[in-house]
C-alpha cells in the first residue's frame, strides 16, 4: 500500500453547497492517486490526442485519436460501461497523412435547445494546415477552414476549447490555437482563434463553418500547450522549449477579454516534448457543476514522470502531486495528453484527470490510460475543514485512519438537524448508511455492509449529509 499522508489539497471538491478541503500540515511528500482504469488498443506514440466527453454517457467517455497501422484511428472508451468502441477514421486526406506531431482533440457540447450537438476539433499535424471537426450526432468528419499563414511540421501545437457566445441567435465556441514550430530549436509566434458556428439540425444540409482571426502573439515553442478557465475567462500557456535563456520554465495567462498575455511564476522544471496541460474541473469550455476551478495539473515531458499542479489564486506551483509510478508509466513525452472527467461510479460522480502518456522510453511502451484522483490520504487525527454556503464553518473529524477495526465520525459540536454518514467503496457503490442521533456528535461504522459483509482493505469514500447539504471525504482501511 502507498504511504499514508496529511497533504493540503490543491483544490475544492464541491457538492450542494459544501466545500471540502484537507487543511492538515502537509506531512508527507507526495498526495493524489493513480490508478489505471483501461489501456490503448496500440502503443502510444507520436501522434496520439486525447479528449474527454462529459456528456458522452453516464459517466462520460475519453475519445482517443491513435494514428497506426496506416490509419487514423479515433475510439471512444464509455467510462460507465468500461467498454471502448471504434469511431470512422479521420481522414488522412489527399496527401494520405497521418496524425503525427501536432496533433490535437478537444470537445465542446453546445447546450441550446435548437442549436445542440457535441463536437471534436481536431488538428492533424504532421506539416499540414488541416483542421477537423467530428460531429459526434452524426457520427462524421468535417474539413473546417485550414488554418491560416505558413504551414509548421507542429511540435507544440495546442488547441483549446473557450468561451461561447452568440451571432445573432446562433450560439458558437471560440477554439484556441498555438501554431506550434518546425523543429526543437526555434520558436512561432502564431496564436489563433476559431469561432465555430453551431449549426442547427441536419449538418448536411447546414455545413459547419466557422473563421480564424489572430489574436495577441506569444512566443513558443516544442513542448507548448494551453488550457481554458472559464470562470476567468482566460488560458494558461506552457511557452516550451526552444527558445533562448529560460523559456522552457516560462507559463503565461491569456486573458480573453483584453487580448493580453501575462507572465505568471514560472514552473523550474521547464516543458518540453510531450508535455500537457488541463484544468481540474473543466471538461471542454463548462465547468463541472457545483466545482470550485482552482487547479492546473501538468506533465513535463521529455521522458520524464513528473506530473504537478499549479494554484491559480495562489500563483503557485505545487511539485507533490503524486507522479504515475514508473512501474506503469515508462516515461511521458511526445503523445501525451490529460483531461478532466468522471470517474466511473453509481454512487455520486467523483473528478480527477484521465491520461495518456505518449511515447516511451527507448525499449519500452505505454499503452495505459491513467486516472489521477487529486485527493490523498488523511493520517490518523486528520482534520477535514467543510465550509457550509461558503460562510459557515464546521469541522469533522474521522478517527483512526487508517481504520482496521471500526471507524468514529465525529463533529466538534452536538447534532441538531438530521445528518448521516453514506459509505461507498472506489466504484461508488454504497455499502451503508448511518444516522447521527440527534444531540449526538458522532458515530461509528463498524466495517460492515448494509448486508453484515465485512469489507476488506482498501480507499473508502464517505458523504456528510446535513440537512439539505453534503460533502465528500475519504478513509482507508487497513487489515
């Protein structure tokens, strides 16, 4: 079993109108947890893009671009079905071209009565100007405008979903674009943006369309990448390699309103080939529902394993986030891709990031795909802080942790409302539930399913119910 730590999480996990977040003094080195819920039907390489659907099934699904065999595979894993499906190809066009170096997936689900539809845009790489849309309700490929100016082999080329809005009744999706560069010692300048105009029903007969513009330039380079806030209304940028002095460390914020970049605290390890970016808490241009957005995770690249987060309202870089051990991930670098999505569970819908890992060291593959949770383990005495409509503040303490014989959840004050306890094991399934009587500061849960089962060793999910709010924590058991 992994080390059991005190960490401060980076982030908030919200539901209703509670907020939990682990306040101890970080003890340990390392919080979050890895796990490996599927793999690639192919090796991962050069090439590879990744996307996630938050509307695409009960839990969502992952799509996966996979340029092989001569064809540019795009399959669809349903996280609820556990189950993956094979999707029509993108073209590989005129020049027979396959995905390779630059290439990009990110989704948009227009919302709008009318004008509705789920999309992937996607850019190819590999020295072309191609970019693609995948209609998902017709299950087809559509050529948009190429992108404009002189033609890059790609490196570091990063597409984003952003902001929406309206043309007269017509909703559409801004989508982001560094150009990327030839090759590991030079750096573009190139920084576009696509608005996609949502068609109304029968595609076919209504083309999508949509038009480039340049906005503000940013220097990059190989190992460049962006990610969409929307609550801000801003992108954050890896600046890359290939540049002069530090650019490597270089992380910038886009502000959409006003067309400017920023230079924010730099990150010392750099990004080069195969790094990623994505918000915790976005899943295309939306934000989760009920989710404080205040995380950034990010690989490195360069066949490394490093994977950290960035605090937005702290402007800082937090280097403990755990990193995928080398066991299962044998390096990160160019094919790499992370997005925010659901984990599978019936119980109640938990958020980390999905990960694919790209090409490997020399004589090895990777062929996983990772699930980052970003919560860590609480030690004994741990304290969780829940903050009630963002005001009200009350503790609940879970004692021992781990737990090998029964656990106490105790609130520092006596119980007047009707609150319970829900136990779910790592899938979501609840196990038990348990009242608080009232006057009462605590229960005990013995261990035990609703069925008198007891349950063996392993990460456990708890909900606090309090009158019409909940919250979220976790416990370990150890036998």
């Amino acid at each position: 079993m992994d080390k059991i730590i005190q960490y401060r999480l980076p982030t908030c996990l919200v539901f209703g109108c509670i907020a939990i977040i682990l306040s101890s003094q970080a003890l340990g080195t390392e919080w979050g947890t890895w796990s490996y819920p599927t793999t690639t039907n192919y090796a991962q390489n050069n090439g590879f893009a990744m996307c996630y659907g938050l509307y695409e099934g009960t839990n969502g699904s992952i799509y996966v671009l996979e340029p092989v065999s001569n064809q540019n595979l795009l399959r669809r894993y349903d996280v609820n079905k556990d189950s993956w499906y094979n999707l029509p190809n993108l073209p590989k066009g005129p020049d027979s071209t396959l995905a390779w170096a630059g290439s990009n997936l990110c989704y948009y689900h227009s919302r709008d009565n009318y004008y509705s539809g789920n999309f992937i845009f996607c850019t190819k790489g590999n020295s072309t100007d191609e970019f693609w849309c995948y209609y998902i309700n017709d299950r087809q490929w559509h050529r948009l405008d190429d992108i404009p100016g002189p033609i890059t082999v790609g490196k570091g080329r990063s597409l984003a979903t952003g902001d929406t809005g309206r043309v007269s009744y017509q909703p559409y999706v801004n989508v982001y674009l560094l150009k990327g560069v030839n090759g590991s010692a030079q750096q573009d300048t190139e920084f576009l943006v696509y608005r996609f105009v949502v068609p109304p029903p029968s595609p076919t007969a209504n083309p999508l369309s949509g038009n480039w513009t340049y906005k503000k330039r940013l220097y990059h380079g190989y190992g460049a990448d962006l990610t969409y806030q929307p609550s801000q209304k801003a992108l954050y940028a890896f600046e890359g390699g290939g540049g002069t002095g530090n650019s490597a460390n270089r992380f910038w914020k886009y502000d959409i309103a006003t067309d400017n970049w920023t230079q924010l605290s730099p990150d010392t390890t750099g990004a080069y080939e195969g790094s990623a970016l994505a918000t915790w808490g976005v899943c295309g241009a939306e934000t989760v529902p009920n989710v404080t957005v205040n995380t950034i995770y990010a690989f490195k690249g360069a066949n490394m394993n490093d994977f950290d987060a960035y605090r937005i309202d702290l402007n800082r870089w937090d280097r403990n986030a755990r990193d995928p051990r080398s066991s299962d991930v044998h390096g990160v670098s160019y094919g790499s891709d992370l997005a925010c999505g659901q984990q599978r569970g019936s119980g109640f819908p938990y958020y980390g990031m999905f990960a694919i890992f790209g090409s490997a060291l020399p004589g090895y593959t990777n062929s996983n795909v990772g699930y980052f949770w970003p919560a860590g383990d609480v030690s004994s005495g741990g304290e969780q802080t829940v903050s009630v409509n963002s005001f009200e503040q009350r503790l609940i303490q879970t004692s021992p942790n781990p737990a090998s014989q029964k656990i106490i959840f105790k609130l520092p004050m006596s119980n007047n409302t009707n609150s319970s306890i829900e136990i779910f094991d790592n899938s979501g399934k609840l196990l038990n539930r348990i009242s608080f009587p009232t006057g009462k500061e605590e229960v005990v849960w013995n261990l035990k399913t609703n069925d008198g089962k007891t349950v063996s060793s392993g990460v456990y999910f708890y909900m606090l119910k309090i009158e019409n709010k909940t919250a979220f924590g976790k416990f370990i058991v150890q036998r």
